[in-house]
C-alpha cells in the first residue's frame, strides 16, 4: 500500500472563481506547484478531489471538464508539478441534467472518490491526507479515516470562522495555503523509500 494527498481543486490549487466553464479562468494558486513538488519528492501519490456539480446543473459538459483539467495539468507541469489522477463528482441531486441529477457516494462529503482511487492505486487510506478549502473536503477525510488540512484559501477563511460548519468536522491542521498545509504533512509523516 501506498501514500496520498487528495487535493480539492478550486480554491485549494487554483482561484475560486465559482464554477469554472472554460480553461482561460482556470489560474493557479501561488504556491501551488511548490506544494506539490514537495509532496512528490517526500513519495506521496497526488490525487484531485473535486465536486463538479457544474455539469449536473448544464453549465458545461463532461468534455468541457476535461479540457479544464487538461489546462490544470499543464500549468502545474510548467511548475514541474504533475498529479497522477483527477478525479470528479459531475452529479448533484438538485441538477437540471437529467442524466446527472441524483444522490451519490462521489460527491463530498461522501468518500466513494477517494475510495475509488484507493482502489485504483494500492492507496492506504489511513496513511493519507486530504488538503481543501471547504468543510465538506474536512467531512470527507474523517469518513475515509484519513487526516485533513484546511486551507484559508478559496472558501477556507470564510468556512473556519463559521461556527455551522466547524461544528460538522475537525481539520488536523489549518494552513494558510497548500504550501503550508503541504509543509505541516511533510513534518508529520516518517521518509518513505522507493
């Protein structure tokens, strides 16, 4: 079994804008693809995490998210910054998509993403941790048995100063951004060999 990090996407890797339907709004973050370089270079696995009710709610398509995520991809290889998979929840149980409007285990705070990777990689979930800007990414790592780290970033400061929802789940640390939440996961976990 193996390390990760699952990262959520917007307002954890890159501006939160609202809901991203083209690859020009997509900018990272500062520090985004130092974060990850450090991680990578301490044998974490890098995995996206990211609610994608957009397409449930017809403001884009499947195809338009993975155009996005291809410019996601590119930008942080330009930073020499690579993640090994994204994955999305497209669903949501209020959607005008007929085809993606339901309840689900994929979408946070549920786990079945981060389950599902797991499975797809040989990932012990107890032996990683979840960087978000929203609760529901906090939710999530707790459901999974995974530690989490909040960002102030994004939703982030917003979210912590809210009392509804630092009631629902306790984040392992709260960073500033990715970097700092990255460096805080660093010091916490023993060096891995190849």
């Amino acid at each position: 079994m193996t390390r990760a990090v699952f990262l959520d996407r917007d307002g954890t890797l890159n501006e939160e804008v609202g809901h991203i339907v083209r690859p020009e709004n997509l900018r990272l973050l500062p520090n985004a693809g130092r974060a990850l370089r450090l991680l990578s270079s301490h044998n974490f696995r890098l995995i996206v995490i990211t609610n994608q009710s957009g397409i449930a709610r017809g403001l884009l398509t499947e195809e338009d998210l993975r155009t996005i995520n291809l410019k996601l991809q590119e930008e942080l290889a330009s930073e020499g910054a690579f993640v090994e998979a994204i994955y999305y929840c497209p669903h949501h149980p209020e959607g005008e998509v007929e085809l993606y409007k339901k309840s689900c285990d994929c979408r946070k705070p549920e786990p079945g993403m981060m389950v599902q990777a797991a499975r797809d990689f040989g990932i012990s979930l107890a032996d990683s941790f979840v960087i978000g800007d929203r609760y529901y990414d906090i939710e999530m790592a707790q459901a999974a048995g995974a530690r989490s780290v909040l960002v102030l970033t994004g939703h982030g400061q917003i979210e912590q100063s809210n009392p509804e929802y630092c009631s629902r789940a306790e984040p392992s640390f709260i960073a500033s951004d990715v970097l700092e939440a990255s460096e805080w996961i660093v010091r916490e976990t023993p060096a891995t060999r190849d």
